[in-house]
C-alpha cells in the first residue's frame, strides 16, 4: 500500500471511530435526559427528584466520558494531520464536536439548575398549568376637614392558576389573600374625619375567579363559576395590573353593600366575538347570584361593537334582578360605555342609571382621558360622579395620576385624589384630599 492511500486508509479508520463514538455518546446522553421525564408520569414526586438527580449524574458522568473520548481523538487526529497534506477536514469535524459536545454540556447544566432549585411545576391530570400573579402595594395620606391620616393601607397577594384540561376546556382560579385598613370616616355623616380601619385581624383570604370554561369557537364560549361581571371597561379589566389607577370609580365600590352592579357573579356566563371586515363585534350574557345574596339570580349582559382602525369601542350593558333575599328589591340597570384608544391616548367612559324597587334610583358615570408620555410614563385624569339616591350620598372626584413601568411586570403609581361630598338636606359639603403611592407587581 502506497503512503497516500495509507493516509486515507489511518484517516477514515479514525473518522469512523470518531462517528461511532459520538453516536454512543449522544445516545447515552439522550437516554439518560429522557429518562427523568418519562419517569414523570408514573412516580410520586419524592421518587421523581431522586431518580432525576441519579439520572442527572449519570448524565454529567457520560459527558465526562464522551469528552475524554473527543481528546484522545483530537490528539490522534492531530498526530495523522501533522503527516497528511491536507488537515483542513480534520479540524473542521473537531470543531463540530466541541460544539456540540457544549450544547450537551448546556442541557445537562440548565436541567440541573431546575431540579437544584425544585422549579420544574407537574399538572396532576392537565395537559398544560400556567401560574402566574401580583403584589399590589398602597401607602394613603388622607387630610380630612377635621384631620390627617395616613397608613400603609393596602396589601394584597393575589395567585392565578389556569390549566388546559383538554381540547377546547379550560379552568382558571385567581386567590387572593388581603390585608386591607380602607380610608373610613368616624364622623356621622361619613365625610370630616378621615381614619384607616384597623387591619390587626388575620389576613382575609377570598376565592375572587374560579370558572371551568367550554370553547366551542370563538363566537360560543361558556364558563360555569364565579366570573368578573361583564359590564363597562374598567371592571372587566379588572387586575391591578392593567390598571392605571387600582382604586376603580365609585360605583363599583360599596356604598356601603352593594354596588351599581356586582364586582363578581356566581353562575353561568355565555360569550363570543366575532370580526366584520375590519371591525369586531362581541357580546356576554349571564345568569348569575351576588355574594351575600344566592337565592336571588340576576341576569344581564353586554353588547359591543369596535372599530378598529378609528380605535372606538361602544357598549350596551343591562341587568336585571333582587339586591336583597330579605325584602322586595328588584332593580334594573341600564348603562353604555364608550372606549377610545388609538396611538398614545386612551379615553374611558362609563354611564349607568338604575330604577330600584323601594330605594331611590342611582346614578353615576366617569371619563377618564390618559396620554402616554413615553414607553414607560403615562399621565391620567379621571373625573367620576355617583348619585346613590340616598341622603348625603351624591359625591364627585377628581383623580390625576402619574404612572411609571420601568420594566414590563412592574407598575409604579403616583395618584392625587379630590374628593367633595356635596351638601344636602342640612348635611355640610366636605373636601377629603388623598395622596397615594402604589405599586404591582405581577409575575
């Protein structure tokens, strides 16, 4: 055998060996990945950390092994390239194999991080769990006609869990765990002396969304369980999160009881949307009871319709039903909302009028125009009046707010509120002023 073909005989010997090699080595590490996850599926999670951990050594074992084999080659290869004439392919395959003798070494690392840290999350039967939530944070000043107050006033640690049972069912719970001292006044008519109710009591933990939902399409879906009602813009946007200003307009906090319309409902919930050209149409519809009044169900709904390219949304929202299972109280609620939102601006606007059996009738509405100054800053001003129909109970308030989300899961907020009880029946008008600092954060 001449010294050419002698080359060539030494060098395709020790690039089959190298081949055979790190096929072996591969698969042994492939094997050994692999086999943590399908144990999964069948072992209690004790039994699955361990034979992961032992699974993980095998595996740093068999990388170990599969480099020493790459430099013993290396070295062999580098002895043939230093007779051959041309050494160019040699040292290309070495460098594919350091290569991708790193990506293994990467994989093993970033596994053994998860396990380290016990971060890997397993659904008992779902084929797929997110988990996710928030912190929301508020310190208040609150200068009275009488006095100041201020308090670290707000807590609150909400969890959201949503898991994909399966094609086209969904679940979704959101629980919420609350220490709260809410601004009070200790006068009697509720509107000079401001004070923070005492927040000693343990922390109040509150089921706030739990439904299961059925997907037939994007025009019919129906979640059973406790829903965010479906009226107007601020309250289906609901999470602090998404917020500019966490405090919602006065109609939707009690009043004392109820609200205009319920925060939450308890029933049943049909919706769907569905594209026209350009433009959206959507629609909600519920059957549902209050908390604090399960023998009594309320229906209602919503219609809207959305021009996308102008940025306008207009809603139609109405319900009907019993405030109280001790007394005849029936009601009605009609409202419309109109959403502006195109470039920097957003314009909110929401308007409900009731008609109450044995009460008087109530009424509120809001604007609130928001401009974003940059990425990262956005200003706000809302105005927002309710009318509750009972003696002293009109009242306006002037919110102007500045907001600043230096990362994307971070919102920090600076909100000065006016708030004017006018005068009625004998009853002085009253001015409260409330300065607050508030911040989410939300995973």
């Amino acid at each position: 055998m001449n010294s050419v073909k002698k080359k060539e005989h030494i060098k395709n010997n020790l690039h089959g060996a190298l081949a055979i090699r790190l096929l072996q080595g591969v698969a042994i590490v492939s094997l050994v990945l692999a086999t943590p996850f399908a144990a999964f599926a069948d072992g209690e999670p004790d039994e699955q950390m361990q034979e992961m951990q032992d699974k993980l050594a095998e595996a740093m074992a068999a990388i170990q092994a599969l480099s020493r084999t790459v430099s013993t080659l290396q070295n062999e290869i580098a002895i043939q390239n230093a007779k051959a004439d041309n050494p160019s392919s040699s040292e290309t395959m070495m460098v594919e194999l350091d290569e991708r003798v790193e990506e293994l070494e990467d994989t093993v690392d970033t596994i053994d991080g998860r396990v380290g840290s016990r971060a890997v999350a397993n659904a008992f039967d779902a084929s797929k769990l997110d988990i996710g939530g928030f912190v929301d944070i508020a310190t208040t000043l609150a200068i009275g006609e009488d006095k100041t107050e201020a308090a670290f006033n707000r807590e609150v640690f909400e969890l959201l869990v949503k898991a994909k049972l399966g094609n086209s069912w969904d679940l979704f719970v959101a629980q919420a765990f609350i220490r709260n001292a809410p601004l009070r006044f200790s006068d009697p008519a509720g509107r000079r002396s401001p004070f923070f109710a005492n927040n000693n009591s343990p922390v109040v933990t509150d089921t706030v969304i739990a439904w299961a939902q059925y997907s037939k399409s994007d025009m019919f879906n129906v979640q059973f369980g406790r829903f965010i009602t479906p009226h107007g813009i601020i309250n289906i946007e609901h999470f602090p999160a998404n917020l500019l200003d966490p405090e919602q307009p006065q109609f939707l906090r009690p009043f004392p009881a109820q609200t205009i319309f319920a925060n939450f409902s308890d029933g049943l919930h049909v919706h769907g949307s569905k594209y026209v050209g350009n433009n959206k149409f959507s629609y909600n519809a519920y059957a549902a009871a209050w908390a604090g009044n399960s023998s009594n169900i309320n229906v209602g709904g919503r219609l809207a319709y959305s021009f996308e390219d102008a940025g306008l949304t207009f809603g139609l929202n109405g319900t009907y039903g019993d405030r109280s299972s001790t007394r005849d109280a029936n009601f009605a609620v009609l409202g419309a909302d109109v959403l502006f939102q195109k470039g920097r601006w957003t314009w909110k606007n929401e308007v409900y009028v009731t008609d109450e059996e044995g009460a008087a009738s109530k009424y509120a509405f809001y604007t609130m125009p928001a401009y974003k100054l940059t990425d990262k800053w956005t200003a706000f001003y809302r105005f927002d009046y309710l009318d509750t129909g009972a003696l002293g109970g009109e009242s306006f308030e002037n919110a102007l707010g500045l907001t600043f989300r230096p990362i994307f899961n971070t919102h920090l907020r600076g909100i000065y509120r006016w708030r004017r009880a006018t005068s009625d029946a004998g009853i002085p008008a009253a001015d409260t002023h409330v300065f607050q600092l508030s911040t989410t954060f939300n995973f």
